[in-house]
C-alpha cells in the first residue's frame, strides 16, 4: 500500500514528466497543450473519484427484504 511520501513521489515524477517538455507532441502552443492535458487528468481523477463513492453508497445500501 502507498503511503503518503511514496503517493507524492509518484506525483512529481508525473508532472515532471508530462509539464517539463517544453515541447508539446500537439500542434498547438505548448501552454495550450499543457492546460489541455491537466484538465483530462482532473477529469479522469474526477470520474476515478465519483465512480469509487457510487460503489461505496452502493455497497452500503441495504439489500430489500421480501416478506
């Protein structure tokens, strides 16, 4: 399991990896392109994060009993 030092890490080797280019593979200017892909991994982070509530809400809701 990651803790929080080792979470950190990860993330900073990604944004170094993905925002130190200073030229992006895109044909737009390399802040365009820059913008474009943080707000495609917030999205992804977002959808990760709603999708992980909906199962938790859906595993605690109770099952309907028939009489």
């Amino acid at each position: 399991m990651l803790d929080r030092g080792s979470s950190g890490r990860c993330l900073r080797d990604i944004q170094r990896a993905v925002f130190a280019r200073s030229i992006a593979p895109a044909p737009w200017p390399a802040t365009t392109a820059r913008l474009l892909l943080a707000l495609v991994i917030i999205a992804g982070a977002g959808a990760v994060a709603a999708g992980a509530l909906r199962l938790h809400s859906a595993s605690r809701t109770p099952t309907p009993s028939h009489p």
